[in-house]
C-alpha cells in the first residue's frame, strides 16, 4: 500500500444528528481512529462540508484532532465538484484515496464513483461511513465496490498502513483498536 490520503467527508454537527443512532457513535470513533493513524504517519488528510451554512461545521472533536485542516466548504454532492478539493488532490499527488464520513450512499458514494472514474484507487472504510438508513450505507457500499472501490474495516486499513507491530506508532494506535 502507497501513501493514501483520507479524506473526511461532511461529519458535520447537524448532518451527523440526522445519521443512524445505532452506527454513529461507531462511526466516529472509527473516524478518530483513522484521523490519528494518518497525523502520527504524517499522511494528508482532507475534511469536506456539505453547505456549512445550513449544516454546521465539522464535529469539535474531529476538529481537534485533525489539528486544524482546513475544511473545503463544497455544494456539490461529490468532493469532485469543489475545484479546490480536486486542486488539493493534485498537489498531493497521490493515486490512493481512503473515504470516512457521510452519507455513505451519497457524499461518500458519489465521490468514490468520481475518483474511479479519474484513475485514483479508492477505498471505502466501512465501519467509518453512515447514513440515515442502514439499508442507504449498505447499498452505497455494494454499489461503489461494484464500480471497483475496495470497501475495507477501519482495523484492517490501520494495520496495513503500519505494516508491522514492532513501532511505538503501533503500540499507541493498537490502543485505539480495543
């Protein structure tokens, strides 16, 4: 496995009221998980709104950890369609992007669909996306690994991108996992 970059789509407070309460907290500490394995691996981390007017902000704790990445303010239901998020994907220059957040049949979904069709190898991680409805995640899911996206569990991506357990990184992460 490259060098990916995660990318957290629209966790935003109103949006993540709205989600599946039996998913959600899940999601988030996922989501957390996967936001301090790629700030201790100095991977890239991108953070999407969708309408951060009328939805809120991204959550404050996901905000904290992320130490301040700029969120892209996006109307457009795919990342693709903000002209800055696709400028700050060039100038990473990766060809592997990991997808987090909401919903997954949407936001989540589109965008995967929109990376694939750019050449990028994508990945979905299951258990740290959501939608309303958990037959919405489901069907997002089936539908962005038809069209070729790897859908993944938040375990299984953090332990390929530490390769191994012998590292202080591991130890600290491997916290997280229980």
């Amino acid at each position: 496995m490259g060098h990916p970059l995660l990318v957290v789509v629209d966790v935003q407070e109103r949006l993540f009221a709205a989600m599946d309460v039996e998913r959600r907290d899940e999601m988030i500490r996922n989501i957390k998980t996967l936001c301090t394995t790629a700030m201790r691996l100095s991977l890239p981390v991108i953070v999407t709104e969708q309408y951060p007017r009328g939805l809120g902000h991204t959550l404050p704790e996901l905000r904290t950890l992320l130490d301040g990445a700029a969120p892209i303010a996006k109307t457009a239901f795919s990342c693709c369609g903000s002209p800055e998020f696709i400028g700050r994907l060039r100038a990473l220059a990766v060809d592997q992007v990991v997808l987090t957040g909401v919903e997954a049949h949407v936001c989540v979904l589109l965008t995967a669909l929109d990376l694939l069709a750019q050449g990028f190898r994508v990945s979905i991680v299951a258990d740290a996306v959501c939608s309303r409805r958990r037959e919405h995640h489901e069907l997002g899911l089936i539908q962005a690994r038809q069209a070729g996206a790897v859908v993944t569990a938040t375990e299984t991506l953090v332990f390929q991108l530490l390769g191994s357990a012998d590292s202080d990184v591991f130890r600290e992460i491997s916290k997280l996992l229980r």
